[in-house]
C-alpha cells in the first residue's frame, strides 16, 4: 500500500533531526584519531608503526618519567639547589635487565636488544644460567665507546659463551651505530678465529638470533665441504665471519672472500691452537698480515709459555685488560716475577744499578719505570748517587725521581715509598722494582696484579732479604700457582724454616 504524505514527511524528519544532532557532536580531527586508535586497540587491531615511537632515558631523566619533555630551566635550579647530591645520583643509569647500576651514559637500546635476543633464545632452548658476567660486558663495552683498543681476556683457555654473547652484541652496536651515521661497513666486519670446529659451531649458534636484527653470521670449518661453502658465500655477505685459520686460508687463497678490510679481529683459544696444532701460530701471523686495515684485536687464552710472544704480536701497542675474575693468576698473566736476595743494604743498592743497567739495555722500549721503597731506604737512595755505568742522570725531582739516558734512549725512573704509593696509578707502569719487599703476601698480590693493565707483558722485581724469611712458604706458594720461577735461595729459606 502506497505511504501517505504524512508517513513520508515524518520520516523525512527524523532523518534531519538525526543529522543535526551528528552535525552538533562532531569532533576534531585529532580526537576523532584518538578514539579510533582506542577502538582499535580495545579491538587489538594495530597499525604496525604504532607504539614503536618511544624515548630512551638520559642522566637527567634515568627513569624516563618526563616521556622526553625538557625540564624547565627555572626548576632544574631549584632542584640543583635543593639536593647537591640529586646531580650525581642522576647520572646512575639502569643498564639492561642485568640492573647494573653504572656512572656513564647508559647503553644504547639496540645493544639491550641484542643481549636480550640471545638471552631468549637460550631461555628457549632451557639453556638460561644465572651467571655474574654482565660487569665483564659492562667494561668491553665502556672500553668499546671510549673509542676501541686491543683487549686482552686470559681469565679461560677459551671465551665463554656469556662473554661472547656479550662480544658480538657490541660489535653489532657497533655496526649500526656507524650505518646511523651513513658511514660505510665493510663485509666482514668481524672475523672471529676459533681453534676447533666445535667452537665455530657454538659461536655461529650464540650469533643466531641476531639475524632477526639484520646480522649476518657464517662459520667455516673442516665439518662442511669447501664446495659447499664456495657456494654459499657468493650469495651472502656476512657481518660476523667464524672460521679455523687453516680453512679461512684455504678459501682466501681461492679468492672467496676478502678479509682484508675486517674491522675487529677476535682470536679465541690461542693457547688451545698452539698446543694441539702445528704452525698455528704461523697461521695466524698470516690472517693478521692479509688483514690490510689495521684492524682492532681481542684475545682470548689462558697464559702459557707459548702465547706470550704471539700474543704480544697479534696485539702490538696499547691494549686493555679484562678478566672474569679477581684471580692473582688471571690478572698477573705475562708479567714476570723476579725475586732476588740481597743479604746487606750495599747489596741492595748494587742489586738496584743492575736492574736500571738491564732496563735501559733492554731491547723493548721501557719508557718509565716504577722504584717503590721506604722512606728512610729512599733517602739511602738520593745520597748514594747511583753508580750507572755509561748512563747519565738528569732531571732530579724533590721526591727522588730521575731520568736516565742511555745512547738515544731515555727512561724516566718514578720513585714512591709505600706511604704515597697509589695502587690505582700502577696500571700505566710496564715494569716494576720493590726495594723493600712488602710486609703481606697480599699486599704484594696487589702490587702484581695491577701493573702494566695496557701492555701484553710486564716485569716486576723484588729485593728478598733475611727479615722476610716468615713469608717465603707464602711467596714460593704463590710464584709455583702463577707457573714461575722459584729461585734457589727461597728453597734454602724453606728447608731452613722447616728445621728450625
């Protein structure tokens, strides 16, 4: 039945009032945003960039609780003002989800990322072990954004998996920090050195979950066929290349692949490679010689006879220390212990010419050197106006200090008796002579274990007389855990000890 005019001009009404009422209720483009944002998220449909957008803490925000605003000028005053202290406490950061609290700019997102995906995927596989090793990563990466030296680890004969979680983490930082800053990466940009084809295989394993981030690992090994691997690294190009010298050789010398412009050179387990390979340290010799852009180097063995030499080759100049643990026999690897026996304070002093003789003669470029004595033996010092033969003396300070010159070479000879001798200040000094021997074992464990922290060896001498007899067990204990000399008189002062 047809509507009656009537019916249709009601419905035409309704229709209006219903669009007047809409037309009056309208909302701004930025709120009609929001609230479909809302919809969406109550709905759990997300764009993919949404909640991608965040800020990252600063010293002066650590908890990010200002979402990146500024602080107004006028109330940082007066917070300044109020507590003098709330400036120091600002720059402890949070670091990662290790809840290290550290005095420096906090780590970059993409280096927690990147722990925390190799953190996953071992939680994945049930492999997850709580272990002490972040403040070992939190010093290589300190030494990484201070500009990157050569490291030297010989906590184990080999890097655990946690330290090399830690390694490729900041290598890959690394990498994207210098892509931010358009600048080029050469491939590879690691090249990591293992012993056995185990360890390559536990490297490649570590770095996996990083491809996700856009890292890229291949290993090479014995295990695979050449022809395997001459296939696949046409199709790639690797940031992180793991690899055996004699194959990496192998497949260099066949052109399929370049290392020449490798950035970090990382040499895991040398003391492993050079006891159970022959020339392995030829063959490392020759990756580092085929490495043409002076690339930074990391170390890692435990200290042995043979790594001495190839250890201080590979690493040459400056280079930094890093250790697992506080173990006299980690922390004093490569530094050679030399106790001598001086029966009379003449002895002594003529024990003191002989050493300064040797140092200046020494073909390794001593430039300073470190005397540490009594006060009252340093005055003996200063009037017995040291014989040297050959050498002159010059540039006598107030407190004893000298240098020496020898031909072309001059080496300046630091004097500090043991009330103002500062244990942090011994790091710099490659070799050391104790005039006096100390009072404890442990206190000579402390001289020992924190000298020459940048170079690969260093020297420390001790004068050994009557009066510190009751330490020689201690000392002899301490020489045979450390792989050193015992020298002959200290064995006569323990059997004469164990008679008496």
């Amino acid at each position: 039945m047809a509507k009656g005019d009537d019916a249709i001009m009601r419905k035409k009404n309704r229709h209006n009032r219903k669009r007047v009422r809409s037309s009056e209720s309208a909302v701004s483009t930025r709120v009609a945003a929001i609230i479909a944002s809302k919809r969406r998220r109550k709905a759990g449909k997300r764009r993919i960039c949404e909640g991608m957008c965040y800020t990252l803490p600063t010293p002066d925000d650590p908890y990010n609780e200002r979402h990146g605003k500024k602080e107004p000028e006028k109330n940082k005053k007066k917070k300044s003002k109020d507590n003098p202290s709330e400036k120091k406490n600002q720059k402890k950061m949070l670091v990662g989800s290790d809840e290290n609290l550290v005095e420096q700019s906090c780590p970059s997102k993409f280096l927690v990322v990147c722990l925390n995906a190799i953190k996953n995927a071992w939680r994945e596989e049930g492999e997850l072990e709580e272990s002490d090793i972040s403040l070992w990563g939190l010093d290589l990466w300190r030494c990484c954004s201070n500009g990157l030296s050569n490291v030297l680890d010989t906590s184990r004969s080999c890097a655990t998996r946690e330290q090399i979680g830690w390694t490729v983490s900041v290598v890959s930082d690394i990498i994207a920090r210098k892509e931010k800053q358009g600048i080029l990466v050469s491939s590879p940009f690691l090249l990591y050195v293992v012993p056995t084809q185990e360890k390559a295989v536990q490297v490649r394993s570590i770095c996996k979950p990083l491809k996700a981030l856009g890292i890229h690992a291949v290993s090479l090994h014995p295990g695979a066929s050449i022809q395997h691997q001459l296939h696949g690294l046409k199709s790639c190009e690797p940031e992180f290349l793991i690899s055996t010298p004699g194959r990496l050789l192998e497949l260099v010398s066949l052109k399929a692949i370049d290392i020449s412009s490798v950035s970090l050179l990382v040499i895991d387990g040398l003391g492993i490679g050079c006891s159970e390979e022959v020339n392995y340290a030829d063959k490392l010799n020759s990756i580092k010689e085929t490495i043409t852009s002076n690339p930074h180097v990391m170390v890692f063995g435990n200290h042995c006879d043979q790594m001495a030499a190839l250890a201080h080759n590979l690493l040459g100049g400056p280079i930094t220390r890093l250790s697992l643990n506080d173990s006299v026999t980690s922390r004093s690897a490569f530094i050679s212990q030399n106790v001598h026996h001086c029966a009379s304070q003449e002895q002594k002093i003529a024990k003191i010419e002989e050493i300064l003789l040797e140092s200046m003669r020494d073909k390794c470029k001593v430039t300073k050197m470190l005397l540490v004595m009594k006060s009252e033996s340093k005055n003996e010092l200063a009037a017995s106006r040291l014989n040297l033969e050959n050498c002159t003396i010059s540039n006598t300070s107030n407190n004893g200090s000298f240098s020496l010159h020898h031909r072309e070479k001059v080496m300046r000879v630091v004097v500090k008796d043991k009330q103002s001798l500062q244990l942090d200040k011994l790091e710099n000094f490659e070799v050391v002579l104790i005039a006096d021997f100390p009072s404890s074992i442990e206190e000579y464990a402390e001289i020992l274990t924190r000298i020459a922290r940048h170079s690969v060896t260093g020297v420390l001498h001790s004068l050994f007389c009557q009066a510190d007899a009751h330490l020689t067990k201690s000392l002899i204990d301490l020489l045979t855990e450390c792989k050193q000399a015992v020298p002959q008189f200290l064995v006569d002062f323990d059997s004469l000890i164990d008679l008496w």
